[in-house]
C-alpha cells in the first residue's frame, strides 16, 4: 500500500463514521469542522490539523490514536 498518510488517515475516518452511521454532516457539527472540511480530510485531499483530528476523534469516541491505525 503505497498510499500517502492523508489518504490513510481520511479513509480510517471515513470507515469510523460509517460504522457509527452518521453523515459527514453530523460529524462536522460534532467536530466544530464545516462539512466540506470533512469531505476533503475523508478523500485525503488537504492536510488536517492535531487539533481538528483531536476533534474528530472525540466526535467518533474513540483514541486519537486509533486514527493511525490502518488495519482496517
């Protein structure tokens, strides 16, 4: 897998919000991010900041960590 560490990390967000049955949208407004933001951190197309993946992953309950985990 020669993917780049946004590709990763967006699709590790993506798999967590859809096991979690909840829309970009929802995760946005529970991230303090906008839902676009979302989309583009999901697809690997920008470089998300600590402090926004800390979000996420407190929106999503779980380990920041477990962001970094890619066996998915």
């Amino acid at each position: 897998m020669n993917e780049n560490i946004n590709v990763k990390v967006g699709l590790k967000i993506r798999v967590e919000r859809q096991k979690r049955k909840i829309s970009q949208e929802k995760l946005a407004e529970l991230a303090e991010l906008n839902r676009n933001s979302v989309g583009l951190i999901e697809r690997g197309e920008t470089n998300v900041t600590l402090k926004n993946l800390e979000n996420i992953a407190n929106a999503l309950n779980i380990d920041i960590k477990e962001l970094f985990n890619f066996v998915i």
